[in-house]
C-alpha cells in the first residue's frame, strides 16, 4: 500500500510512518520530507499529488491555527487558522479524488478542543470543529470512492511534557499513531476516531 504522509516530520508524523513501516510511505511536509507542501496552498497540495502519484491512502497530521485569547485574536488570526488547519485539510480531499485509488483512505486530523474548548481556543475549537462536521459530509458524499475520516488525538502525552505539563494527562504519541493505523485499516467513513481508546 502507497500511503502519503502530511505532516511527517511531526512527532505524530514520526510515529506514524514507524507504524505504517510495512507500506510504501511518501513523506509530505514543509521541509524535511520527500515532497515539499503548504497545507494553506491549494496549488501547493495538488503539486504534492501529481509529485506522489497514485496513492492508496493520505494521513495529515498537518496543521495548524492560531491560540490565544479571543480578546486578542485578530481577523487575520481567524483567517489564517481557517485557511491552514481547516481548509487545507478540506482541499487534501477535495484534490483527492482521482489521486488516491477508488475506496481509498483519508485520514484527516481535528482535535479535543472542538469537544472541549478552553481559554484561548477560539480559533483552534472552530477549526477543529469544522474539520469534523466536514468530514462528517464528505463521508457521505464521496461513499464507495473515498473513505475520509478524522481523528482528535487529545493531549499527546510528548507535547504536554514539552510544555512543562504533566505527561500523565495526555495520550502517549505511540497510542495516537494506532488510531491513524484504525482508520486506514478499517472499512469505516465519515468517522471522528479518538485517540484515547
């Protein structure tokens, strides 16, 4: 299986293509991969398919939005958080079809926050939310051409260590990979996976 990887050179990038080590994986990520993209540019993502050819599976770990206090979050914070995590997401599948294998797998990824926000996640909670109710829709629509899911990985147990936080209130990154590993094994759409279980 030809599996592209977004976001690979990330922590969850990294655990996940040990995971997928049995496949064929095709790095993508800003720098450091086998094929440069920028999740925010349309352009940049269909490049990164005609540069992969056909792929069995996309996983993104890819991403990002902007978190601060909502007082303090400008336009142009919403605008890049809507145009990076979010869109960019939405535009791996759109640019999917036809790239990856027909009943093919893209695994997108959203986030706890848009369950349980917190101060300073306005933006992230939006996003994340609007990853899942897309994938939600896009289950539907793409049936018996694409699978598209998403996973909301929770607190990754590395990241909150790196921050200063308890480790224990997060899941270990090795967990999060086995939820990716779910969803492009599984025959299930239109899905938000937990990394917790």
């Amino acid at each position: 299986m030809r599996v592209l990887l977004v976001g690979a050179s990330g922590l969850l990038g990294k655990e996940i293509a040990g995971l997928l080590a049995e496949h064929e994986v095709i790095s993508a990520s800003r720098k450091g991969a086998d094929i440069a993209v920028d999740l925010s540019d349309k352009s940049s993502i269909e490049a990164m398919y005609s540069a992969a050819g056909k792929v069995d599976a996309v996983i993104c770990v890819a991403g990002t939005a902007k978190f601060a206090p909502l007082e303090s979050l400008a336009d142009g914070d919403f605008a890049f958080s809507l145009a990076n995590k979010l869109m960019g997401q939405v535009n791996l599948v759109r640019c999917a079809v036809g790239k990856v294998t027909e009943g093919g797998s893209v695994t997108l990824t959203s986030g706890i926050l848009a369950q349980t926000p917190m101060v300073g996640s306005a933006a992230v909670s939006v996003v994340n939310a609007g990853v899942e109710a897309f994938v939600r829709s896009a289950g539907l629509e793409l049936k018996d051409r694409l699978r598209v899911n998403v996973v909301s990985p929770g607190w990754v147990a590395e990241t909150l260590q790196s921050m200063g936080k308890n480790p224990a209130d997060g899941v270990p990154a090795a967990q999060v990979a086995r939820a990716y590993k779910r969803a492009l094994d599984g025959g299930m759409t239109g899905e938000a996976i937990s990394a917790a279980n």
